[in-house]
C-alpha cells in the first residue's frame, strides 16, 4: 500500500501456534534463555537498621523483586542482595542515645520503636546541647576500632533489626539470597583506600581523603573524614569490587531513590579511574518518590510512614471489599492478604518507576480499574470456569477464528516480548501494562463469546483459549511479586 509493506497473520495459525504453546509449557511460557551463562547481582531495598521498616524503602523492595524475576525469566543467574544499612555515624549516635535514655525493658518489649524513639530524641537533644554529636561520633570511632561493649550492642540492635525486616518481607513474599550489610565490608575498606592511593588518585583536603572528580565535573568523591572514620562511598566501592570479585557479574543494578543520582555518577567514575572496566556493567536503577493521598495511615511517628502498617491497611481494605462482595468465600482471609499485598504492589508497579507516585487506596483496590485486583479477578473468574468444565482433550485450536478470540490470541501472543521490553528498560510496569490489556480483552472476549454454552468443538476451543490466558495471567503476576488467587 503506496510506501508500506503489509504483512498479515494466519489467524487460526496464530491461534494453534499461541495457545498450544502456552499450555505446553506452563509456568514456563515467556521464559527465554537471553541471559543463559550470566549473573546479575541486583541491590536492592537495603533498609536501615535500629529503624522501622519505613514506606521509603517500598518502592526499591518491590522494584528490585520484580527485576530479580524478570532477570531470572529471561534465563540470567540473580543474586539478590539486601546492603542492609547497619554502619556509620548514626550507629555511634544510637549508642549515645541508648547510654542516656536506653530502657532493657522497653528494648525487650518493642524494640524496633524504641531504638527509632531514642534515636529521635537523640537528634531533638543535641539540638540544645551539640556535645551529644561528639559523642556519637566518638562511639561511632569505638565501634570502628573493635570496642567489644561498643561491637555487642551494636551487634544486639541489627540482630532485633533483622528479625523484624524479615518478618515484613514475609508479608510482602519478598526473598534474598545476600544479605551483606555495609558492615561486612570493614576488614576490606583499608585494602580498597591503598588501592586507590597507590594509583595517585587519593588527595588530601581540609584533612580528609578524596578522590578529585572535576574533569568529570562532579565534585570530590569523599573516601576517608577528618578522624580517620569511613563513608558510604568507601563502602560502596569496597562492595562493588567485592560483588565483581565473587559473582563475576555480566550486570550490576543498583535499585535507589532518584535523588542518589549523582552519588552514583560518582561512585561509577571512581571505579572508572581504578580501571575497573566492568564498571560499564554497573547501572543504578532510579526511581521516584511515593506519597500518600488523603489516607487513614497511621505514622505513629511523625512523618515516617510504616510499611508494616501500609500492609496491614491493604489486607483490611481486601477483607472489607471481598466481605461485601463475596462473603461465603472460603480462606478469606487468605485471599484477603494476596489481593491487599497484591494491590499495594501493582499500584506502584503499574506505573513509570522513574515517577512519583500518587498513592490512593481507592484507586489501588478497585476491582473495574486498572489494578491488581481487576487481573486476579480475571484470573478467579477462569478458574470457576474451568472448575465447572475442565480442559477437554482433542481440542482443534483452528476454530478460533472470531474477532473477540483473536484479538485476546494477539495479545496473549505478545507476553515474551514484554518480559524482554521490561529487562532490556528495567521496568516491570511494562509487564504489569501488559497484564492489564491481557485481562481488558479476556473482558471483552468473556461478554461476547460464550464457552460453557457454545457448540461442543467450540466449547473446547475456547476452554483451552481461557486455560491458555489464565496461565499468561499468573506467570505475569508472579513476574510482579503477586499471587493469583483461585477464587475471589
């Protein structure tokens, strides 16, 4: 047609092809082996220590989760790493305030909140008396140094710290395979400064050690303070080397806040100096802020927004709706968690992860919308189906030749590409947009097209048609970190 080319598919081939492949292999169906033979090491979550799990670290979570998915689909070797924030002055800090206001019993009893309370209040105190920040640098330097009383409870607060982070995780169904803390790099850290001294690229200003960035024209790249102490860039570095050393990474993704932008750049152009070359491997995966619209959260305290009470606020919107709804469903309880937990992620998912996100419960749990709801009721709803006739065999995929079933074989068709598309970008929303077509056409295919009621070859036709989308459904949502419920 004048300058184009058309191409046109054989639509009952297309349809033979599709779903006969999607229900030959399963759980498998998008899955390729692009990565086969290489690692990629994903840092993601990394929340701090001695503090609450707080809404901030969400997004990384969820993100990282997602990616780790994808990556592994498209057939790579993933090691997940949680870089826990478990050093540095504000453990010095937290000392102090524990010497000053530290309560056994409070520790014992909540102990998550009161180390976010004493460190609080340490900040609130010092703004009276700014001896309390010499302080916290001084038990920081103890700490540092091997100080045992320091190291002990230093040691108490990340192990409290790490049973509470695994408990949320839970929740959320989200895994580590690493969970190397900043930490574990310290017997490392003075090896990696000589490294970088003995290429003559350490400097030294106002008494602290640098790596001078300004024909890269960012400013310095801070390696060692006045006092001898270590910061996060001699950490990072130290890992990233690390990571390199152990994993032999084909990709290094480090999943972070927007506004760590620059410390990336920084940290990248260091290990460039250093002749690291695998250092164009490494790439920081920014993402936008979330706020919350209008809603009932609780903050306890202040302005830090708990994830384990954003969880808890899903799951009870879920129970409230599906009570409603649907009050005789069985497990309730359940299917309330994965369809609060899965709103909650698909709500952020869903969405550029390079933008901030508006975050509205209604939106988010609206079974018509564009939400995790809406696709798992998809996915309920063909499993009632089938539940009343199963698969039946013979089935001649050929007689799928309707506008309504092709135009749901097409999309169907299109779930390998969007894993890829998500890979190559690092952005699961191009999976979860792809659920959200999948389950608008299996909408419109469902009111158009009869299946239990249709001729008996037809009938089979379409039972594998639907079969075929509620597996694209589930492999997708377990792309995301969410769970397809059976019944809703």
């Amino acid at each position: 047609m004048g300058p184009y080319l058309n191409f046109y598919a054989d639509r009952s081939k297309l349809a033979e092809y599709t779903v006969g492949e999607i229900l030959r292999w399963g759980g498998d169906f998008g899955k390729s082996d692009e990565g086969k033979g290489k690692t990629v090491v994903l840092d993601y979550s990394a929340p701090n220590i001695a503090k609450p799990f707080g809404i901030g670290h969400l997004r990384s979570t969820i993100i990282g989760n997602s990616l780790y998915k994808i990556h592994a689909a498209l057939g790579y070797k993933c090691v997940g790493i949680n870089y826990i924030g478990d050093w540095g002055t504000q453990f010095g800090k937290l000392i102090a305030a524990y010497q000053h206001w530290g309560d056994e019993a409070l520790l014992q009893q909540d102990p998550i909140n009161h180390l976010y309370e004493l460190y609080v209040r340490f900040h609130r105190e010092a703004e009276a008396d700014p001896g309390l920040e010499a302080e916290g640098r001084g038990w920081f330097k103890k700490l540092e140094d091997g100080d045992s009383y320091a190291t002990e409870l230093w040691q108490r607060f990340r192990d409290i710290s790490l049973a509470e982070f695994k408990r949320v995780y839970a929740r959320l169904g989200v895994e580590f395979d690493c969970w190397h803390g900043e930490s574990f790099y310290n017997k490392m850290l003075d090896e990696t400064i000589a490294a970088v001294d003995a290429l003559g690229l350490l400097e030294q200003s106002q008494g602290a050690w640098i790596v001078n960035l300004e024909e890269e024209g960012m400013p310095p790249c801070l390696l060692r303070k006045q006092d001898g102490a270590t910061l996060y860039a001699t950490r990072d570095l130290t890992a990233a080397i690390y990571r390199h050393d152990t994993w032999g990474f084909a990709k290094a993704l480090y999943v972070v806040g927007v506004d760590q932008t620059l410390y990336f750049r920084q940290l990248f152009a260091v290990l460039k100096k250093m002749g690291k070359p695998w250092v164009e491997n490494c790439q920081h995966i920014p993402f936008g802020m979330i706020r919350f619209n209008g809603g009932k959260m609780s903050t306890r305290q202040g302005s830090l927004v708990f994830l384990d009470d954003v969880l808890t606020e899903a799951i009870d919107l879920a129970t409230e709706i599906i009570a409603e709804k649907n009050p005789d469903l069985p497990n309730k309880e359940e299917v309330a968690r994965q369809v609060g937990v899965g709103a909650l992620i698909f709500g952020d998912l869903s969405n550029d992860r390079i933008k901030d996100i508006d975050f509205d419960w209604d939106q988010v749990m609206d079974f018509s919308g564009e939400t995790a709801p809406y696709i798992q009721y998809a996915h309920a709803r063909i499993c009632s189906i089938l539940r009343k006739a199963p698969l039946e065999p013979g089935f001649n995929l050929s007689l799928l030749e309707g506008e309504y079933e092709n135009a749901l074989v097409s999309v169907l068709s299109k779930f390998p590409e969007a894993i890829e598309r998500a890979g190559a970008t690092c952005k699961p929303s191009f999976v979860a947009r792809y659920l959200i077509d999948v389950a608008k056409e299996f909408s419109r295919f469902y009111h158009q097209c009869p299946v239990l009621n249709a001729p008996p070859a037809v009938r089979a036709a379409r039972l594998a048609l639907i079969d075929a989308t509620r597996q694209v459904l589930a492999n997708g949502l377990s792309l995301l970190g969410i769970e397809a419920p059976e019944e809703m």
